[in-house]
C-alpha cells in the first residue's frame, strides 16, 4: 500500500507545488480545470486553477493537490487537523527539508533532539499545510 497525501487549495495548488518542487525535486504533473471536458461554463477565474497537481516525493509516494472551485460550492477550511509527516534518512535531510519548507511560515516546535530519542520539528508552511520531520536516531 502506497499513502499518497491530497492537499486542496484555494488558487495557490500550483503555486505551492512549485515551491514544493524545488525542495523535492522530480517532475511536477499539472492539469488545469480548463482541460476536463464539462467546465467550459466555468468561470474565468476558475479555468486556469489547478484540477489535480501531482510531485514525486519518493519510494513511489506523491504529494498531490487541487484547488477549491467556489462556483461548484467547494469550500477550503484550513486548520492543524491533517499534517504531513515526512521521514527523512538523515539528520542532514531532515534539516534541509526543515528549513527550506518552513521558510515564510509559522515553526510549532523547532527542529531539535527530543526526549523520545528522535530529532523532530513541525510547522506550518507560508501555504497553510502542516508539516512534521521526524529523524529516527535509533
């Protein structure tokens, strides 16, 4: 089983994907709403948002996402209800991804050693997305 975290966003799914990409890497897959059949009636403003948004993050995982369309009644709530937990294999990863995801946004707990053993870290990223980085020592 492969765990493929779907994000929603309201305007910024591509926007953020592209700031995601440059701390991931891979080839990021973007499809506009424009390009499904059915949405020629939508409006001008919702064409060109983002239908589905698709990064490699590793081990055959995606990161993925859409934009909320506000004429079909999609409604984005933000909150600390769903975080992304990454793993990285190293501490050295998880410094990297910990500094260059967190940059612009808001640090819950810094990036250090816990009293579990592990050196961990979340935040909330300039997007809105919760983040965890959590190094296994052991």
């Amino acid at each position: 089983m492969v765990l493929n975290p779907y994000l929603n966003f309201n305007g910024k799914a591509e926007e953020a994907f592209r700031f995601y990409q440059t701390v991931f890497g891979g080839e990021l897959f973007i499809q506009k709403m424009s390009e499904a059949p059915g949405t020629e009636n939508l409006p001008e403003k919702e064409k060109n948002l983002a239908m589905h948004v698709a990064l490699p993050i590793g081990n055959g995982q995606f990161l993925m996402a859409s934009d909320c369309l506000e004429s079909q009644g999609h409604v984005l709530n933000q909150g600390n209800n769903n975080y992304i937990s990454l793993s990285p294999d190293s501490r050295e990863e998880a410094r990297r991804i910990f500094d260059a995801l967190s940059a612009g946004g808001i640090i819950e707990m810094p990036l250090d050693d816990m009293f579990w053993g592990d050196y961990f870290g979340s935040f909330k990223d300039k997007y809105g997305i919760c983040w965890m980085i959590n190094y296994s020592n052991k």
